[in-house]
C-alpha cells in the first residue's frame, strides 16, 4: 500500500482560548482534487495554512507522502500554494514572478527560462512573460500565480479560495480550466473554498468543514445525495429539512413520524431517535405518481425564476415552516396558488446527526 | 455676458483670498530670493540687479564650501543610518509578534513629539557626560535621532497584510529569510524606503538647532548662515539662503516624481 500524498493525524489548533481545529483525522489520496468546503471560520484555511507550513499545529502530526512535516518551514515543504489575493511580487516581470521557485532551488538559468515558458503556456499566457503585474487583469493574475506555484513540481499544491476575487462568469471559467489542469498534471490539488456549487463542479472528494471538525466527506455526490450531518445537508445547496422521531424499525428499513405524515424509508437509526429527513426541492412534485406519497396541501408564498426551474416556498396547511421546492421552467406559478404536494420516500435521506 | 461678470465678480474674493495666502507664505521667501541678485551691498529696495556676483561669493568662500560639503555628507549619511534603522524597526513590529510591541511602537514614535530645542539640550547633556567630543558625528546622531521616528512611521505604515502574504509567497516558494528580505520585502518598499530617505533628508539639510548646540569647529551650511547673520545682513546670505531654498524645492520634486510614478504603476 501506497502512503497517501496527504495525511492529517488527530491535528488540533487552539488560537488562545479559541478552538479553530478539534482532532481533524484525513487521508488524501495521490492525484486527487481535494475541496475543503465549509462557512467561514469552520477551520478550512487553519487547515490548509497548517498543511502549507504556515501555522503548527497545537497538537497531532502531518504527514506528506508518508515524511512527518508538522514542523519543516514552508520553504523546505513539498507544497505551494496560490493565496487568495495571489501575492504576487509587483516589482518582478512575469517570467520573474514564475521563475522565483526555480531560482530558489538553483536552477540553472536556461532551464529557469525553459520551464517558466513551458508553464505559461499551459496557463494560456505564454506571450505575457516579459510584462509587469500590474499589466494584466484579475483572472490572468489568477493563472500567473497557478503557474508560479506549478512550476516547480509541488507534491501538493494548496489553493486559498483562488477565484474568491472573481467575477462569476470568469470564476466558472477558471473552475473548468483549474480541473483540465489538475487532471493533465496529476498533482494532488488541495482547494479551500465557503462556495458548494464550486466544491461540486471541481473537486473528486469534498471535505465539509464546520467549527474545526470535519463533518462528511466524500465525492461530491454522496455528500450531496446522502449528506452524513444536518449540517451538511443544509450548507449543500437548497434543501428541505423535516425533524421527526424513529417510531418503528424493520430490517434495514426506518418508519419516521414527522409534521407531514409518517415515512418507511430505507437507513438505520434506534427506535425513538431523533432524527431529520433531507428532502431535495427537486424530489417534491406537485403532483401524484407511482412510490409517491402525499405530503398535504399548500399555498405558494413566494415564487422565483431561476432560468433553468422555478423556485418556490410553499406553506402547508396547519404548519409554519415552509417547503422548497422547484417547478419545470415552463410551469408558471404564482403566488397564493395551491398546491398538493407529494415525494417518494426513496428520495428520502435519513439524518441521525 | 452680465451674468457672466457677476460671476467674476462673485470669485473675485475668493481670489483676492488665494492671492493673500499664497503672498504671506511666499512673499518673504520671494524678497530673499530676488535680493540675492542685488548689485549692492545692502539687500534692501530699491532693487538694482541683476547680478550673480553674491553667488559667486559664497561659493569662492572656502568656509562656506567647507560647511555645504559638511552638510551633504552629515545628510545623506545621517538619512541612510535612520532609514535603515527604522526599515528594520518596523518590519520587526510589522511581521513578529513582540512582547511590549504597543510599548516599543510608542518609544520610537515619540521623539516626533518632541521639539527640537529639547532633543539638543539632551543629546548636549549626553554627549558631555559620555565626554563625546562635538563633531560632525554627534550632529550625524542627532539628525538620526530626529528622522528615525519619521523613518520608522512612513515604512510601518507601508508594511501591510497584503505585502506580508507577498513574502509568505516567497517563503512558499523556498526563499530563506535573508532572500525575502533582499528579493521581495526591500525592492517592493522600494517607494517608501526613497520617501523617507528623501524626506529625512531634506529635514537633515536645513535643520539648525541640533546642529549648532552639538557642532563644534566643523559645521553645517545652516550653522554657518547664521554666524554670517550675526556680521549683519549682506546680499550674500541672500544668495546661500536661496541655496539651501533650492536644493529643498529639488529634493521635494524628485521626492514627489517618484511617489507619483510609483501611485500610477
């Protein structure tokens, strides 16, 4: 067995009496798009400045390629890193900026030369390099320090919330481009960001994080599909979330009691557990088909047209707190229209924390 | 065309206004400006010039091309001992996390607090009780004393988050702590650290307490200014008054040319 390119063992930081890092365990695996997704201050840039070399830990090792690095100066780390307003150095040209990792490491000049070109190109920049920084816009910024951090091989490469300065079109844009890259290089890429839709459109395994722990892990669709946490299932995109009690256990299959009626779904949790069921707004339809159940009859509160579906909240009779959920685009909908609503207990997510 | 006048005539006080503040701050300046050029002896109206033969004067004067090199040297040397030491004051303040860091901040801005009659009365103790001869040197240490504090708040205030992240970079990328220091943090203040070098020196060139009280048989252009001053007023304290006016407008241009070239860049 391989040692993983990235291994955190029982990491806690502490900032004063401030607890940033609670016991964070985390394999990552060669080659891998890794997303440490969560809220701010959930201990995602703590984590990933600890794993740069920029903040010990105050207790528990890090380990890179199977070699303790807890405390090896960032210099003598295996890791870069593309901060969050890139950091580049104003007074250098770009092929000077891309070239400092070389240098550091003795490079000789012309393959310094050689290299820095080679990696502009990749990045789509390859006639910049004798311009100045402040020549060139946001997103070009972007790729000069992805080159200036890829260029010298980095085992890992880190990224501080890279496309957080980013206008939204160009930020999808860089997504896309920051994925061909990572496949065509194969580095391990470790990419913090608070945005979820980003975690999903990039990252092979998404680490959610909230208040210094980590609270599911996993590809993008089993974290989004069966969110392990009530935290979890809500931070993931929209979602419904229905608190209930276990009333009746079968075999690999749960009976909940909620507000909405009473649900055999498949999960394993105790008799008498609280627990919350995860209700996609897309798996809520207005209508009645095979394996569906009916939730009741609402009124339309508000209503939204997203483009691709309608977004609406909908009150159901007799109680207070509203349903999400998304109607087909050409579905008009206004508000104060009634509505039944009905959902198949399989789409149904049992939650037991 | 009536409207018109009565607005001018409505910014007529407002003119009138200018025209007095900018005549009570440059209108002494002016007259020993344009008496250096006077061809008598006696620097008072009527004037009778052009002529240039007060600057030819002062600068046939061995005494007084003696206390312009003094001054020069004690400038440019003083300047760059205080922009060193307060480069390396401030990135210790600014990157490291140092016990009585609000302490040490207030001691080293405090002498900008202080007039310069008190700094030379302390030094003059100091220097006397150490039994440190009066010298060029000791007015060296006095002007280093006056433009360190200024040196050290102009860099601080440079020394932002962002610039700390840029030598994080640089860190990152494998750079060992001299090489950030002479690769990244110096070429990147560049701006600043010229600011304070410029502006402690023009405060250093023209600074004249500090200088008389510790100076001895070597002594600035200002020190020696005013000893021709007590000889009475000629047209030749006219011509180095406007000397040392000079080369503090020069230094405050170029100062100026560079902080805006490097706003723009």
């Amino acid at each position: 067995m391989t040692d993983p390119a990235v291994e955190f063992r029982n990491v806690s930081m502490r900032f004063g009496d401030k607890v940033a890092l609670q016991d964070i365990d985390l394999a990552i695996e060669e080659g891998s798009f890794v997303v440490l997704l969560g809220p701010s201050g959930g201990g995602k840039t703590t984590l990933l400045n600890i794993l740069g070399g920029f903040l010990a830990p105050s207790s528990g090792q890090v380990f890179i390629k199977g070699s303790e690095v807890t405390h090896v100066p960032p210099a003598r780390r295996p890791t870069t890193t593309v901060f969050q307003d890139y950091a580049l150095f104003p007074h250098m040209s770009i092929a000077a900026n891309v070239g400092f990792g070389l240098k550091m490491r003795g490079v000789p000049k012309a393959e310094r030369a050689a290299r820095v070109e080679k990696a502009l190109e990749m990045v789509g920049l390859g006639h910049t390099a004798l311009r100045r920084i402040h020549e060139l816009s946001g997103g070009q910024r972007q790729r000069i320090a992805l080159a200036r951090a890829l260029v010298v091989e980095p085992s890992v490469l880190l990224l501080d919330e890279p496309l957080g300065a980013l206008d939204l079109k160009l930020r999808r844009q860089m997504q896309e481009e920051l994925k061909a890259i990572q496949k065509r290089v194969g580095t391990t890429f470790v990419h913090v960001t608070h945005d979820q839709e980003e975690a999903m459109a990039i990252g092979d395994v998404i680490v959610v994080m909230n208040d210094g722990s980590i609270e599911d892990w996993g590809s993008p669709e089993r974290v989004y599909l069966q969110p392990a946490s009530r935290f979890t299932a809500n931070f993931m995109g929209d979602n419904n979330l229905i608190e209930g009690r276990v009333t009746r256990v079968a075999g690999d299959r749960v009976e909940v009691a909620t507000a909405f009626g009473s649900f055999l779904l498949p999960g394993t949790a105790e008799s008498g557990a609280s627990v919350a069921l995860s209700l996609r707004p897309e798996h809520l339809h207005p209508e009645t088909a095979a394996g569906r159940v009916t939730l009741g009859q609402g009124r339309v509160v508000e209503a939204g047209f997203f483009g691709t579906h309608h977004q609406c909240s909908v009150a159901l009779a007799g109680h207070e707190d509203v349903l999400k959920l998304r109607l087909p685009q050409k579905r008009l909908v206004q508000p104060g229209e009634s509505l039944g609503l009905y959902a198949d207990p399989a789409d149904m997510v049992l939650i037991t924390r | 065309m009536p409207a018109a006048l009565l607005h001018a005539l409505r910014a007529l006080p407002i003119w009138l206004y200018v025209l007095l503040l900018y005549g009570f701050i440059f209108l002494p300046v002016g007259v020993l400006v344009l008496f250096s050029f006077q061809e008598s002896r006696i620097p008072v109206p009527p004037f009778n010039g052009p002529s240039l033969r007060w600057y030819e004067a002062v600068f046939s004067d061995p005494r007084m091309m003696d206390a312009l090199a003094n001054s020069v040297a004690v400038a440019l040397l003083s300047s760059l001992v205080a922009v060193v030491l307060g480069f390396l004051a401030a990135y210790a303040l600014a990157r490291h996390r140092l016990p009585l860091a609000g302490l040490l901040q207030g001691f080293l801005t405090a002498p900008l607090t202080v007039s310069y009659l008190i700094i030379a009365m302390g030094l003059l103790i100091t220097f006397n009780q150490l039994g440190v001869p009066k010298s060029l040197l000791t007015v060296g240490i006095g002007h280093v004393v006056i433009n360190l504090p200024l040196c050290f708040a102009i860099l601080y205030s440079q020394m932002g988050e962002h610039q700390a992240n840029i030598e994080r970079a640089a860190r990152d990328l494998g750079a060992r702590e001299w090489q950030v220091l002479v690769l990244v943090t110096v070429p990147m203040m560049w701006p600043a650290l010229f600011a304070s070098f410029f502006l402690s020196v023009t405060f250093s060139w023209d600074e004249f307490i500090i200088a008389f009280m510790v100076s001895r048989f070597d002594v600035t252009l200002p020190v020696e200014i005013w000893s021709m001053l007590r000889t009475g007023l000629n047209p030749k304290t006219n011509a180095v008054g406007s000397f040392v006016f000079l080369i503090s407008i020069a230094t405050v241009l170029i100062l100026d040319l560079v902080i805006l070239r490097s706003r723009k860049a």
